[in-house]
C-alpha cells in the first residue's frame, strides 16, 4: 500500500481540524473571497471577520463597490489597518467591472493585473475561489515547507521564487486537490508550526518533518521586532483618520491641529496621507477623505501681465 504524500496527510488533518471561516464555505463567491484576502494582509482574523461581514453587507458585488466613492471604502474600512487596502479594492472593484463586466476574473494574469493584486493574493483568489492548482505562499507556508521539507528552523522575511517552486512540488496534480492542499498548508502553519512554540506533537506530519529530525529548537523570539506604534506617525495617521472619518465633507485645519500636540509630526502625517490618495486638501484651510464630495476647485493661477 502506497504511503500518504505530505499533502495528503496535512490536507486529511485540515479536513479534520480547520477553522469555520465564512469565507472558506463552499458557496461563498470569488469576489468575497479575494475582500477576504486583501484583509487578512498583516491583520488577525478576529479583526478581519466583523470588517469583512459589513463590507460585504454593502458591497456584495465589485460594482457596488465602484460605484461608490474612495472616501465610502475608507470610512468603511474603520481601524482595520493599513487603510490604503481600502483604496486598492475600490481601484481593483473599478478594473473588474471596466475589464471584466463585474465579475472578478479566473486566470492568474488577469488577476496579477488588477491595481494591488500581487503574487500571494492573486493565486489564493485562483486556488480558493476557483479551485485551481498554484502555490499559495504567505509566511505561514513558506514557515511550514522550509521546516518539514528543507529542515531549516523558519524561512525568510519575504517569498522568493525558489519557495513557490518549493510548494508547487507538494502540490497534488488534480486541481481540486491542491486547492485544498494549498489551504491545509496555510491553516497547519497558522495553528500548528507556529513561528514559537509550535505543536509538534499535534503536527500530522511530525514523524517525516526534516526540521523535527534535525533536533533544532524554534527561534527563541520573533524572527522580526514588532514595530513600535505609540509616538509614531501611523498612530498620529491614525488619529487624523479617525476626525475625517466621522465627518461627512472638509474638516477645518483648526480641527485638525487639535489631534496632535507636536506641528512637525502631525503636518508630516497629514502630508503622508495626501501623497498615499486617503486625502485631499480642499482650499488652503481644510481637509476631507479622498474623493468625499466634488472635486475641489483648482486654484486660481496668479496671472502677472
């Protein structure tokens, strides 16, 4: 009798042991799949499901989306983090309905050509939506392949080519089976190889894992430091947000400069915000969300003659 691969033995344990996520239900559709994605970006799941309900509660298609305004995502997109996200599935909702009649597209390079879908995004949308077979690499992946195949202790701050050739190989050839594979790798490096303390007697894969047979200890700390928040501009950007949010049109500079004690830091924030498209200046003396109303009037050109 022929042993189980590596991808069958995880893919069983998933089977057995995933989480219930609404976006992973087998009617949910691509385009809450690929909201679901561009959330889950750097931000827990428990953030992400209640954000992710709403949206979809208002947007359940990319053309509601793009028929709404940048300053709607933004507000939409509340403290969820990294709120340029929120401008980038607008833009994406926009190039769907433009370039493929609202329905978000099934190969990867009309995927990868959509406005801030990379690598990671645009074959989770391929494999979780549409059941195809492409190597699905984000940290917890490239965590699990590198320890259970290669016998190193964690991988490397970024994806590199090598570790999607790296999952490929793993992958089963039938497509649904990879899909599913693609996934169960994921949810093994979420729950089980951790990047500390991870669960190695729980692990489906323990008794072949390189890294295990090795006798190497997980790193002792974070591979990175977490970044610090209070003091710093995101926090400041973050407060600026919070005003322009929970306020329909221009908030007045005087409004503004109330957010934040230090001038240099806070006008740097409100700069960052400009020149990032989550604001824009209206006049010289006030302030809204981007796109929140009409255009703002041009200025009027000092003519000399």
């Amino acid at each position: 009798m022929t042993e189980p691969t590596f991808a069958e033995l995880v893919s069983r344990w998933y089977e057995e042991n995933a989480r219930d996520l609404p976006w992973r239900k087998p009617d949910v559709g691509a385009w809450a799949i690929l909201v679901s994605e561009v959330m889950l970006q750097q931000t827990p799941v428990v953030r992400v499901l209640p954000a992710w309900e709403a949206w979809l509660a208002r947007w359940p298609v990319p053309a509601a989306l793009a028929a709404d305004s940048p300053a709607e995502a933004i507000r939409m997109w509340g403290r969820l983090g990294y709120p340029r996200r929120a401008l980038r599935l607008r833009e994406c909702a926009v190039a769907i309905v433009e370039r493929h009649g609202g329905s978000v597209p099934d190969r990867l390079d009309q995927l990868l050509a959509l406005p801030g879908v990379g690598t990671y995004t645009a074959r989770a949308v391929a494999a979780f939506a549409y059941g195809q077979r492409h190597p699905v690499v984000d940290t917890n992946v490239r965590r699990v392949v590198c320890r259970a195949i290669a016998g190193e202790p964690d991988a490397g701050p970024t994806t590199r080519p090598a570790d999607l050739v790296a999952t490929e190989e793993l992958l089963p050839e039938e497509p649904a089976a990879a899909a599913l594979a693609s996934a169960a790798f994921m949810e093994l490096g979420a729950l089980i190889c951790t990047a500390r303390a991870p669960h190695c007697d729980r692990c489906p894969v323990e008794s072949t894992c390189a890294w295990r047979a090795s006798g190497q200890e997980a790193p002792a700390g974070p591979t990175r430091r977490p970044q610090r928040y209070a003091g710093t501009d995101r926090q400041v950007r973050g407060l600026l947000l919070r005003v322009l949010r929970e306020t329909t049109g221009p908030v007045p500079h005087q409004r503004l400069d109330q957010v934040w004690a230090d001038d240099v830091q806070r006008a740097r924030a409100l700069a960052g915000l400009v020149e990032d498209g989550l604001v824009e200046p209206v006049g010289t003396e006030a302030f809204r969300l981007a796109g929140d109303g009409p255009a703002p009037p041009l200025p009027t050109p000092n003519l000399t003659y």
